[in-house]
C-alpha cells in the first residue's frame, strides 16, 4: 500500500470495512398465501393444520379458483399445496392484499383461521387474497 496515494488507500479502506460490517438484510418470517377465485354469494374456508375446508353458505358456489395459483377444482378437497402451510402459525395470520368488491375477512380460531368470502351484489365477481401466516417461533 506504499504505492497507492493516499486518497485511494482511504477508500479502499472504507470500502472493505463498510462491507464486511454491512447488516444482513431482514429475513421475513412469513410464508404468503394466495387465494382467487369468482364469487356470487358467501363461502368460507376453514384453515386448521390438518385441513383446508370449504363451507357454502348462500347463493352459487365458487368458481375459477385456485390455491398458490394452482387450479383448485374439487373444494370438498384439501388443496396438495396445503402441506406447506400446516406447520405455521395460523392462529395468527393476517390478510396483507386483498382484491374484491365485497367483503373479505380473516378470523382467528382456536385451531387456525377461518376465511370468509362474500359478494353480495347482483352476479358473480373475481376475488383474491394474500394471507401471511408467521412462522412457529423455534424452540
């Protein structure tokens, strides 16, 4: 370093040691759920670590949906996609992007969360949601 000017060597030192003392960036301690579908009327979704179930309430059920952006065709059935979500949180999950007309809301359960959906204007509409669901605090 006896060759470098001054200056240079300054800024090489700077440099090094801004670097090697730079925080990580955060980590984000959710996984994001995303939910979509067409809906005329209400539907809800129970959300428990063994299963996902959906329970129609008033006029036709969903259509188009999907789960992870994965099409969900049989809702009688818990979504494959489910397995990496069961071992979170879901006591507290939180809705963080919403898309819809009508009502969409997040309740939390004993087990988990429950997910309500509903379009009560005249026809169907396109809803979406993306739920962040904490991870389990390491033990």
């Amino acid at each position: 370093m006896k060759n470098l000017p001054a200056a240079f060597t300054i800024l090489l030192l700077v440099t090094f040691s801004s670097c090697a003392s730079a925080p990580k960036p955060p980590v984000d301690p959710y996984d994001y759920l995303t939910l979509s579908g067409d809906i005329d009327g209400s539907d809800k979704f129970i959300f428990t670590p063994d299963r996902v179930e959906w329970v129609h309430l008033h006029w036709s059920a969903p259509v188009n949906m999907k789960f992870q952006g994965k099409t969900w065709t049989d809702l009688n059935k818990t979504p494959d996609k489910w397995n990496a979500f069961a071992n979170l949180d879901l006591k507290h999950a939180t809705i963080v992007r919403r898309k819809g007309r009508d009502v969409i809301a997040l309740e939390a359960t004993s087990a988990g969360f429950v997910l309500y959906l509903d379009d009560s204007p005249n026809g169907a509409a396109s809803y979406s949601v993306t739920i962040a669901i904490p991870w389990l605090p390491k033990k």
